[in-house]
C-alpha cells in the first residue's frame, strides 16, 4: 500500500529524532570519555607531584645526614650530589608529566574519534532511511501507476 504525504513526513521526523537521540548519545559518550581523562590525569598527576615531593625531603635529609656525619656545615662533594640528585628527580618529573599529558591528549583524541564515527554512523542511517521512505509511493495515485 502507498503511504500518505503525512505518513512520510512523520516517517521522516521520526528519523530525525532517531539520529538526534544516536548524537545525544555518542555525545554523552565523548563527554564520559572526557571527564574519565581528566579525572585520571589529575590522579596521577597527584601521585607523581607526591613522589616528586617526597624525593626532594629525602635528597634534603640524606644531604643533612652527610652533613652532620662529616662534621662540615657545608661540603662541595655533598651539594654537588645534591645538586645531581635534585637534577634527576626534576628530569624525572617533566618526563613523568610530559607523558601524562600526552596520555591525556590520546584519550580525548579518541574519543574524539569516536564521536565523528558515531556521528557518520547516524547520519548514514538516517540518509539511508530518507531514501527508503522516499521511495515509497505517495497517494493513491501514486500507488496505483507509480
């Protein structure tokens, strides 16, 4: 049987609320994919700051160690390797950072990459769903000589 004019334009609104719901979906997706990468970088940004902080009192508390077991307030063997030391744990840190920010920026270009994919998803089927009920007749007329 051939639809009615009306049948085919809320056939197509229809569609177009499916896509809606399937962008609103892969949108929430992205957003959740999003919130988890922040919220994993923050932890471990936390965890390296931590790490750093308590390399650093131990350099100090090794140097005072030194110090005092040396008997000199001050030693250039003793700054030096401070100074190294202090050096590599800094080095450490910005390497440590440097990969959770990339970390960081390849979950969110992920999801990124999924979000397009399910947006080219949606709108596939909706198009293809367009084209199904366009080529329905319309009418009675339509469907007797269409």
């Amino acid at each position: 049987g051939a639809q009615t004019k009306e049948e085919a334009e809320r056939k197509k609104q229809l569609a177009l609320e499916v896509k809606q719901e399937q962008m609103e979906l892969v949108g929430d997706v992205k957003t959740q994919a999003y919130e988890q990468a922040g919220s994993q970088f923050r932890g471990a940004q936390r965890d390296v700051s931590m790490g750093t902080g308590i390399g650093m009192r131990d350099i100090g508390a090794s140097a005072d160690v030194a110090r005092s077991q040396s008997g000199l307030a001050t030693s250039g063997t003793i700054e030096q390797k401070t100074a190294i030391q202090t050096g590599d744990l800094m080095a450490k840190y910005k390497s440590d950072m440097t990969k959770l920010f990339d970390t960081r920026s390849l979950s969110k270009s992920s999801a990124d990459l999924q979000y397009r994919s399910g947006e080219m998803s949606a709108e596939e089927a909706y198009q293809s769903t367009l084209t199904d009920i366009e080529s329905q007749p319309t009418g009675f007329m339509e469907g007797m000589f269409g």
